[in-house]
C-alpha cells in the first residue's frame, strides 16, 4: 500500500494546505490517518495510472473522494527560507472531479498543452493552540504541458476561509508559491515522476491493455 496521493489530487490538495508543501503550540491530539484514507488515495491513484498509461480520451473521468493526513513532522519537511509551518496536524478532503480527456490529452499533446484543473475545494482542519481549527479553501491549479511533461504550475488559490493566522499563512504561501516560485521545482519534479516513474512501475502496461497507437 503506498498511501500518496494521485499527482492530480495531491496538487489540489496541495494547494489546499499549501504543501508542495509559529512557535511550539501546547501539547494537542495528534490527528490519526482515518480509516479507508489510504485505500481510497490507492484506489484512485491506480484509476489516474491507467488512464495516463493507457492514453484513451473516451471512459468515465476521474472522481475520487480523498481524505489526506499530515503529521506536522511531514509538513515541516517542506519549509522554505521564506516559509515555515508553524502549526500542528492537518487534515484535508477533497471531492476530485476531472475530465479524462483533459488528462490524457495533456500527456500526448505534441505542443505545448495548458491543463486547467475546475475550482476544487478542500475542507481542512489544522491544530493550533492546542484546538483543531476549520480551514475551507477553493484551488483551481493550472498546469502547463509541453511534450507530455510539466513545465510550469499554479496553486491558484480562488479564495479561503478560517482563523485569519491560518488564512494569512496560507494566501502568503499561495502567492509566494505562484509569483516567486518556492514550491515550483518540487511540484514539476512530483508531477513528472508520477507520471513517467511512479505509473509505470506500480502499473505497468501491458501490450494487451496498450491504447493503438495512431497511424
């Protein structure tokens, strides 16, 4: 069982959270991976697979309910200069809901292709203090695809809503990551190794499941 998120899903909630990627708070509950989070992340990380390796544009989109957990340890490995977390857990869900053939088409397009994921909102809960905190935010990630590898990528964060010390953390990171760029080289290089490493080795295609190729 691998428990990651699909590239997809794990952009959306990256965002949400602002992981691509305060001072010590007071002791809390740490928040415990709820059951069927990893069996569900593995179930629709299987469904993307397919559908990026087999590369047909006609068949049901990618719908996928996620729970994702983070231990603060986790989170605290992505700081930046820039930017630390200064808070505990978090817990994000998400409703993913994207086109196929906007996934497909993204890794055969022979030029440069623009993959523009619809809003998508995150219901997040963070520790601070000691208390869980409600985060909702709404992304809509953009990314750019030439040759069927990601070139550039947007959070795009549309709007969010909670404690004004998480909201401000997050809208700096959000902007931080879209304008300067702190995050960019790690998201290209997930997306990418998902796609063309992580795919094919969990789920290699077999000649008999290959899409044909066109004359």
């Amino acid at each position: 069982m691998r428990r990651s998120a699909p590239a997809v899903a794990r952009c959306a909630l990256l965002g949400a959270t602002l992981l691509a990627s305060v001072l010590s708070a007071p002791p809390a509950l740490a928040l415990e991976e709820q059951k069927g989070e990893a069996q569900a992340l593995d179930a629709c990380d299987e469904r993307l697979c397919r559908m990026l390796q087999q590369k047909t544009p006609t068949g049901e989109d990618l719908k996928c309910t996620l729970t994702k957990t983070w231990a603060r340890s986790t989170i605290k490995e992505a700081d930046q200069r820039e930017l630390t977390w200064g808070f505990g857990d978090a817990r994000c869900s998400i409703e993913l809901n994207v086109s196929r053939a906007s996934i497909v088409a993204a890794v055969t397009s022979g030029k440069s292709f623009k993959f523009w994921l619809p809003p998508h909102t995150a219901n997040c809960v963070v520790e601070q203090d000691g208390q869980l905190k409600p985060v909702k935010a709404t992304v809509a990630p953009k990314i750019v695809f030439k040759d069927g590898r990601a070139e550039k990528i947007w959070i795009n964060l549309v709007h969010i809503d909670g404690p004004g010390s998480l909201t401000g953390w997050m809208s700096t990171a959000a902007n931080l990551t879209d304008s300067v760029g702190i995050f960019h080289r790690s998201m290209i290089k997930s997306v990418n190794g998902y796609i063309y490493k992580h795919c094919p080795k969990y789920y290699p295609l077999t000649a008999a499941k290959a899409a044909p190729k066109a004359k």
